[in-house]
C-alpha cells in the first residue's frame, strides 16, 4: 500500500483529488499494522511514518472543520436556540480541579 499511499500525499497537498476522513483513516490504520509488524526496512519504516502522520493531521483537521460546522439545539425561555457545539476536550478541561 505504499505506492497507494504517494498517490494521497498529493491529495493531502491539494494537488489531486481530496481523500475522504474515512479514506484517511482506513490508510492510517494500514500504516501502523505495518510499523507494528516490525518486517519494514527502516527507509520503509520512515516513509510509513511521514505518511501517517501527514494523515494525522488530515483527519484532525477535518474532524475540527466538522465540530465547527456542528450545532446543537437548546431548549431555553425564548424556545429552542441554536448553540455552537462545545467539544468535550473542553468540557473535560473544567473538571480536572474537581
């Protein structure tokens, strides 16, 4: 899946079609089963590693595009309000002096 996978780069730089999150991950996954295995050369090993974390922070990018675009809806005296979704990292956060 390596020559699969210098395909998506140029689709992670813009240069190509855009790969799906799904995409991504399924691609990520197949990268670490592959650095786990431990049967890669080392050059092997680095590309692999170059790759998942440039997947990395595709699918971190677009998991913060879709809370972004994510709103809940909040029954309040004027009725229901739209409200901007709060991410749990954040909710957690305030806890931590509990």
């Amino acid at each position: 899946m390596a020559k699969n996978g210098s395909t998506d780069n140029s689709a992670k730089d813009g240069n190509g079609p855009a790969i799906t999150f799904e995409q991504a991950m399924e691609t990520l996954e197949s990268i670490v089963a592959k650095l786990e295995s431990g049967d890669v050369p080392l050059e092997t090993a680095i590309e692999l590693f170059q790759e998942g974390m440039s997947l990395s922070k595709l699918c971190g990018q677009k998991l913060e595009q879709v809370e972004r675009r994510i709103e809940m809806l909040v029954e309040g005296d004027a009725g229901m309000q739209r409200k901007p979704f709060a991410a749990v990292k954040e909710e957690a956060s305030g806890d931590k002096g509990v």
